[in-house]
C-alpha cells in the first residue's frame, strides 16, 4: 500500500475477513488515541459513524482528570461523542502485518463537527481559505531524540542518566546516524509505504537528535501525516529497543526540538506567493499572510508551545525564535521566506515545537494568515537580518504558558478564527497544566533549597 485510498475508492468489504483494524484519532494534546476493534465494526462505522467517550477529551496528557474544563467531566457523567472515520485516511501499517488503520474526527449528536475536535478545527480554517479562493499546501519537518531506552527502564531510572540511541555532537552526518542502521531503514522502508514519504533525515545538534522532513501537501494530509509520523516513528524504535521523543527541551544540555511547517497559498493553479517582478519574488498575497502571522502570533503561541516544557526551548541563541519577526532566508527569525520559483516560494514558520498538536499548529499559522490578507494587513515591520538585527524594539513572544494562555485567553480573533468553544477549552486545559506544575516538586528545587533554606 504506497499511498492512502482515497474516499471514493476504498471499499468496506476489503474489512470482512479482518481480525481487527487500528483506528486513532489525537486529543487537545495531540496524543494518538484509538482502539483496536473488529474488522466488520469498523466496516460498519465507516458507513455510519460511530461514538467514543467524551473522557478522551476529559483528561491531559497524564491520563490525570481535569477539575476545570466545562465541556466534560464528573458534572457531565463523560457522555459519548461522535466519532467519524475518514475512509480517505485508509493505510496499511508495514511494520503490523499490513494492519489497517484509519484517522477521525468528532463530532455533536446532529453529526455537525465538534468545536473542540482539533483535526476539526483545522477543517473549519481550510474552510475560509477555500472560501477565499485558496487551497493550501503544507510541509512539516521535526526534530526529536532517539534513546536507546524503554518505557521501562526510564522509569526505572527516575528518567535520569538517559542513553541517547548516537553520540557525539555531529550536524549531517551519516556516520553518526549510521549507529541506527536498521531503525532508519525501516523509517525509509515503512513510511514512505503508509503514505509519508520522507525527503530528508539527518542528525540534528545533539547525540541521537534526528531531523525528518516529510514530502508537502494539502494541509489537511499534512498533518494527518504529522501526526502519523510521530505515532510510527514511536511504534518502529519500539521494535528496535528504542525510545523516541518529540518533548521540545529533552536536555538542558542540547537544542531543542521544533516543529517547523512550510506554507504556500495556491490559487487557480498558481502559487499566490510567488511574483516574479519582487525582488525576493514576493506576491501582495504573501506579504499579507506574513503581516497576519506577526500580528497573530503573540496572541496564538500556545498553539504552537502547548507545554511547560515548550517554553524551555525558546530562549535567545539556540535558533528558536523569541519574537515576532520575519526575514528573507534567515533561521534566526520566527517566519522565514524561502524565495524560490513559482512552485518552491514559500513561508516556513519556525515557532512551533515538535510537541505541538500538527492539526492546531497548522490552525493556527494559516488562519492568521489568512486573517492578513482578508484585512490586508501591510507588512510594516521590516525584515530582520543576522541575529534578529532590526528587532530591538519588537515585543518578546510569551515567555511561559501561563502568559501564553492569557493572551489566547483574552484574544478576540483566536475565538474568531478557532471558534469561542475551542479556545474556551484549550485555555481551560492549559491553565490546568500551569496549576499541575506550579504544584510540582522538581529536582532543581530540590538540590536548590534542600539543605540551606
């Protein structure tokens, strides 16, 4: 199977003689959740839907139970919601006896989409686009650390003293990642099999840190890949002894992890960012879009850095970006314009983390574009060159979450854009996770105050 069938194609009867089929959908943290159910069950709910808990909603990323959120919870019994498959999403995984698997989405008791649902979120901002003429088209690249543990023997460890699958520090190269030979086989077996063809994966700044970057398409296929790329890659080192994460800070010691997406509008056959009487071939429409993304992204950050940790990578110096600014090929900038021919021009933002959740990140960057060029926001804010010079007077982005989701809490355009229920119930799942660590014990206060205080 090299490429998922698409919606008209795949029929239901190929599910009969299975013993069960993988189905998985992500939570407000983007973390795969699914069941393992019967061939024919699935057959059946490809043709008329089916429910799920609304717990999958209900709880964080520590299976602990919010106290906070209103949309479900102990005062809501967690009555079922909606649960719809995407036949279009059909792909057989290589590595589980050609397993199949598909991707869904929720949605409320009158089968319109639930506003919390992320990959519906998302659907809802490809919604404008088209109604402003547009298709968009998306490409992710993640870095992350491979560890030569278990989910068992870090916790035997305490997830302390953590052996990293390579060593040494050494960008692009392949004696480095030659040390895991047949994981990155696989990687470049399997995936490209299940529909995610890899066009690069190289070691990054920090022994076992990989960087993959996978093959552009339609938004909404690029981060169902996203997603799927994280979950296989997870379920392939399994099977080699190894354990990978995709935290945005594994270690103070090393860079971190960014989730950087490549974006381009297209309209009538055309790259509307492309115009080649610009000197660096930018259109009207991509100026646009840019202005938007800058205006919005104080306001949507933590889409894009949903975690305490999040906020560990984003410090001055270690090419992660820490204010609003944009800038013509420059990685030290939050957006980044890569000027190239009609089919290549593109905008690459840099501000998410490889922990973000791929359907609210991608939300987040295109809706704010498109809110640019719906307003026509001019591009004012010149571009920055070298270390951020020409930004001195630009505002910092959010340095933690908690003033992250103050901002996205208090924004009149992330409830336009998103939907006043979603960005209600993301803030509420993020103020819960402030509250969890500002009541957390962390060694670093230990070893701080133990002894002297």
């Amino acid at each position: 199977m090299s490429t998922p069938k698409s919606i008209n194609t795949f029929d239901p009867a190929l599910l009969a003689n299975e013993p069960f089929v993988r189905f998985a959908v992500t939570d407000i943290d983007g973390v795969a959740r699914g069941k393992h159910l019967s061939g024919e069950k699935v057959a059946s709910m490809l043709e008329g839907g089916g429910t799920i808990a609304s717990a999958i909603f209900g709880w964080d990323i520590a299976d602990e139970l919010y106290d906070n959120v209103s949309f479900t919870g102990f005062h809501t019994g967690y009555p079922d919601i909606g649960l719809k498959l995407d036949a279009s999403t059909a792909r057989q995984l290589p590595w589980d006896d050609n397993r199949w698997l598909f991707l869904g989405e929720h949605t409320l008791p009158d089968g319109s989409p639930l506003p919390i649902c992320p990959r519906q979120v998302l659907k809802k901002v490809l919604g404008k686009a088209e109604q402003m003429g547009f298709s968009a088209q998306v490409g992710m690249e993640f870095e992350w650390f491979v560890l030569k543990e278990t989910e068992l023997s870090v916790r035997e460890k305490n997830y302390h003293n953590l052996q990293t699958a390579t060593h040494g520090l050494t960008n692009y190269s392949p004696f480095r990642i030659d040390g895991q030979h047949d994981f990155v086989r696989d990687l470049f077996n399997y995936l490209p099999a299940m529909g995610i063809p890899l066009e690069a994966l190289h070691t990054e700044a920090g022994p076992g840190n990989f960087e993959a970057a996978i093959r552009y398409c339609d938004a909404l296929q690029a981060a169902d890949r996203a997603v799927l790329f994280k979950q296989s890659v997870r379920e392939i080192g399994r099977r080699h002894g190894l354990l990978n994460t995709f935290m945005a800070k594994f270690s103070v010691d090393y860079a971190g992890c960014g989730g950087h997406m490549h974006q381009s509008l297209w309209k009538d056959g055309h790259n509307a960012f492309h115009d080649s009487s610009d000197a660096h071939g930018m259109s009207d429409t991509m100026r646009h879009f840019i202005a938007g993304q800058l205006h919005c992204l104080p306001q949507f950050f933590p889409l894009y850095a949903p975690f305490i940790n999040s906020y560990k990578r984003l410090v001055d110096g270690n090419l992660a970006p820490v204010k609003p600014t944009w800038a013509i090929d420059n990685r030290n900038s939050s957006l980044r314009v890569i000027p190239g021919s009609a089919s290549a021009m593109r905008l690459e933002t840099r501000t998410p983390g490889a922990d973000a959740n791929p359907y609210l990140a991608i939300a987040a960057a295109l809706a704010s574009g498109l809110y640019g060029i719906e307003h026509k926001l001019e591009l004012n804010q010149p571009a920055v060159s070298g270390m951020n010079l020409g930004a001195e007077n630009v505002q910092r982005l959010p340095r933690t979450l908690a003033e992250a989701t103050a901002a996205l809490d208090a924004s009149v355009i992330a409830r336009e854009l998103l939907g006043d229920a979603f960005v209600t119930h993301f803030v509420q799942t993020r103020e819960w996770e402030v509250r969890r660590f500002n009541q957390s014990v962390t060694d670093w206060e230990m070893k701080r105050y133990l002894e002297l205080v």
